[in-house]
C-alpha cells in the first residue's frame, strides 16, 4: 500500500499564500502603469501593517501574489479588502464605474519550497501563455517588493 509523503515543514511562524483576485467580469483594467504604480504603493505601505507581498504578477483581468501574513498581522481577507478598495479608488477616479471585483478571492497555503517553486514558474509564465509577451521577464506588470518572502523558500 503506498504512504502519502509528509511535507517536509510547514510555514506556521509566518504563513506564505498564493493568493489570486479576479476583475468583475473579466474586465481588463488591471495591466496598465497607472494601476501597477497603485498597486505597488500599496503593497509596500503593507509591511507598516506587518504584511509582506514577495513576487506578484498583474494580468489584465486578475492578479497573483506571494503573502506573508504573520501573527498579529491584519488577516489575509481584511488586506485583500483593503487591497481592493484601494484600487476600486483608483479607477473611479479614472472614470472606471464600478464593480470592478469579483466576490472574494483565491489562496492556497504554500507549505513547502517544492510549493513555491512550483507557484511561482506559474505565476512568471502566466503573461506568456496568456500570448501577452514572446518571453516571461518582458512583462512590464510584476515583480517583487518584498524580496524576503520569498527567501523562506530558499528562493530570491
């Protein structure tokens, strides 16, 4: 009979998500600089909340983040929110109606370094198989702004 494996360790000190958000019905208002710029600005004030945001990728209708949400941080549904709301401010200002969010969101625990590996070649190549860039490191809408997230996979 075949044994499932154990996970070699988990994150339990400070938990690492995957997390995914969709634009309302697809709409395609999320790749473009003046979002970019919004979304960076706040991911880099989060770590004043205690949340650290690693590598993100922003496709045009949806987005994919690395999240270290540590104890006594804000949860991960509340920076979601937030995180939401900012944006949403954003685009009204824009001239963009609302809605522009999908309800809720997606994330998966990342609980091994296989895990993050295995996350972020999908999130790199998610512009390219989209048809969106000939080479995954053209995509002007990712990168990383914390880059200690992702050192707890043993990546950076």
């Amino acid at each position: 009979m075949h044994r499932l494996t154990r996970l070699k360790w988990v994150y339990t000190a400070a938990p690492v998500y995957f997390v995914t958000a969709v634009t309302h019905a697809r709409q395609m208002i999320l790749a473009d600089l003046a979002t970019h710029a919004e979304f960076r600005q706040f991911c880099i004030a989060a770590r004043e909340r205690g949340v650290l945001v690693g590598r993100y990728v922003l496709m045009p209708d949806h987005f994919h983040a690395f999240v270290c949400i540590p104890p006594g941080a804000v949860g991960l549904s509340a920076w979601v929110k937030s995180l939401k709301n900012h944006l949403s401010k954003h685009w009204r200002g824009s001239g963009i109606e609302p809605p522009h969010w999908q309800k809720g969101f997606f994330d998966h625990l990342l609980r091994s370094d296989e895990s993050h590996a295995e996350k972020w070649k999908y999130l790199r190549e998610n512009p390219l198989r989209a048809g969106l860039c000939t080479a995954a490191e053209d995509w002007p809408f990712g990168g990383c702004i914390q880059p200690d997230v992702n050192a707890w996979s043993g990546e950076v």
